[in-house]
C-alpha cells in the first residue's frame, strides 16, 4: 500500500488478502455497522501490523452472523435498503 494515500476499503481488502490470503470474519455479522483499521509501518519488520476494530462487535461461537429471513425485513428506522443490506447511507 502507499503510504500518505488514503487507501479505499476495497483496497485494504485486496492487500490484506493478497499478503495474508483470508480476512477478519468480523467483516460478515449482520449488526456489525462501524469499521476502522489501521496499517503501521515499522521498517524493522518484513511485515506491517494492521488491527481492525468492528462496532458492534461479533464472533461469538453460540450466534449466527446473519438473522435468516427475507433481505432488510429487520431494518431500523434509522436505516433504508441499500443492496439488500441495512443502511444508514
């Protein structure tokens, strides 16, 4: 990545892939709305650090990340349809 660029999501996706070959499952759960990463660069690695944090956050082993039923059935009312997908944009 180039550093002093402001990278896209779909750009810290593809290097994430490209240099680790899987990505954070965190991205999948259906209530997950809040997303920030960071990438560090330290000269004395071969590799950069990068966490990303999720709010709400999901993972847990007993829940699905996904309510089943048909697309955007459970929205808020602060949220619309966009993509089948609860939005708030």
């Amino acid at each position: 990545m180039v550093v002093g660029k402001k990278p896209t999501l779909s750009k810290i996706v593809q290097y994430y892939l490209k240099k680790n070959g899987i990505f954070d499952d965190g991205m999948v759960w259906g209530w997950t709305s809040l997303l920030g990463c960071a990438i560090n660069r330290c000269d004395n690695l071969q590799t950069n650090p990068r966490k990303c944090v999720y709010f709400p956050d999901g993972n847990y082993r007993t829940a699905k990340p996904y309510t089943e039923g048909p697309s955007c059935s459970r929205c808020s009312s602060e949220h619309r349809c966009n993509r089948n997908q609860c939005s708030r944009y």
